[in-house]
C-alpha cells in the first residue's frame, strides 16, 4: 500500500458549518412538504391556496419541536395546517374571528429558526434581562408588507417574554417580559370539572390519549390565532399614527 493510499480527505469544516446553517432554515421543510403526496393532492385540490405562516415550537430543554406551515385556502375560507415533524400531517382549521385575508408570505426567512434564541437574548442583556430562554413559540407571516416574527418565549424564573422581529433586518421591533403575576391577571377562571358518575369511570386507553393529543393541538392552534391577531392589531394601530 502506497504512502498516497493512506490519506485521508477531510470535508472543510466551514463547508459544514454552512450545510448545518442551511438545515436549520425553514425552506428544508418547505421542500419536505412539497415532495409529499399529502402535499401533492393538496394542490391538485386547492390550486389557488398560498402560504401564509410559518408557526414553531421550539423547547431548548427536550429537543421536542413543532415546525409547522399554514396555507389559506380561499376556496373554503379555511386554513390549512401541514405539520412537518416526522410525517407530514394535514388539518383543515377553521377561521373563525379572521377578519382580513392573511397576505401571502415568502417562506424564504433571512432569519434562522436557530438564530431566533441569540437575537433575543442580546437584546435581553442590553435590558439587563437575565433569565434564560427555556421555550419558544414562534410565528412568521407578513403583515402591512413587511416580514415579522411574533415570539413568546418562556423563561427560566418562570416568566414571558414576548417580541416581535422583522426578518429582513434582524431588528427587534418590540420586547415585554412579563411575570407570572402579570399572567395570572389575564387568565380567566378555571371552570369546575366534571364530576364522572360512580360505575362510569373508564379505564384510559389509546382512545383518551389521542383525545388529549387533540387537545394539545387544539391549544396550539388557539395560541397561534392569538399571537396572529395580536400582531395585526398592533400594526394596524401604528399604520394609523
């Protein structure tokens, strides 16, 4: 065996800096999504509908992510939801409260979902905020034309961060950390649970699993339609200043 026989090629390690940069971007789910046939036949059905969000769990302490796109579909005023971890998963999610039609967005982000945690925390430690950042609910959409990312994040002294970031120059427009107290204040009362009668107390299977999933889900949705109007309303009172 030769002398040349023995060596070695090694990969640059800036060229792998950049392809792990490039996987942490939103457009590697985007072309997971479109080569799925769920994707496929909801084209073919809905040749009309566009992209409108792009809405992520990111949790820094499981690793457990939710990365999801939304779609309007005006055919049926309806939203379509494809979440993208594992599987690609399709929901068709009512609108109800949506006022305007969310404008089309451009999946492409100047802003890595990865990148989202550091820009956050520089500007918490020029406000002197030293709590860090456990989770993070991030949506993307365009509104008044511009690309914004509405964040709320939980951090580590139990609290709330929330932001908004416009994607095109990394400047965080806004920045609000409330205490659990602050919270609590807005939170409506709990309703009384149900009691379940003697001899009716089923045993929990796969069943009540799946219904707790859903529920979750459901939550979910429920917390991005908040964060989507939040967003709206607060651009639209400063378009009218």
């Amino acid at each position: 065996m030769s002398h040349a026989d023995n060596i070695k090629i090694y990969k640059p390690l800036r060229l792998i800096y950049l392809n792990y940069k490039k996987k942490m971007k939103i457009k590697p789910y985007v072309e997971k999504l479109e080569h799925s046939k769920e994707y496929r036949n909801f084209k073919i059905k809905y040749p009309e509908s566009q992209i409108i969000a792009g809405f992520f769990v990111l949790d820094f302490e499981t690793g457990v992510n939710i990365h999801q796109i939304d779609f309007y579909v005006p055919k049926e005023k309806k939203v379509a939801a494809f979440t993208l971890d594992g599987g690609v998963k399709l929901q068709m999610l009512e609108t109800t409260g949506m006022k305007n039609i969310p404008e089309a967005l451009d999946i492409n982000t100047n802003i890595d979902l990865d990148a989202l945690k550091g820009i956050l925390e520089d500007e918490m430690k020029n406000r002197n905020i030293s709590d860090e950042i456990k989770k993070m609910i991030a949506v993307v959409q365009k509104v008044k034309g511009r690309k914004i990312w509405n964040i709320n994040c939980v951090l580590s002294g139990m609290g709330i961060l929330k932001s908004h970031v416009e994607d095109d120059s990394q400047t965080v427009l806004k920045i609000e950390k409330l205490s659990m107290s602050d919270i609590m204040k807005h939170m409506p009362a709990q309703p009384m649970q149900m009691q379940v009668p003697e001899g009716k107390v089923k045993k929990s299977g796969a069943k009540d699993e799946l219904a707790q999933i859903k529920k979750i889900e459901e939550e979910l949705q429920k917390e991005k339609d908040r964060l989507a109007k939040e967003l709206q309303k607060e651009h639209s009172v400063k378009a009218k200043k």
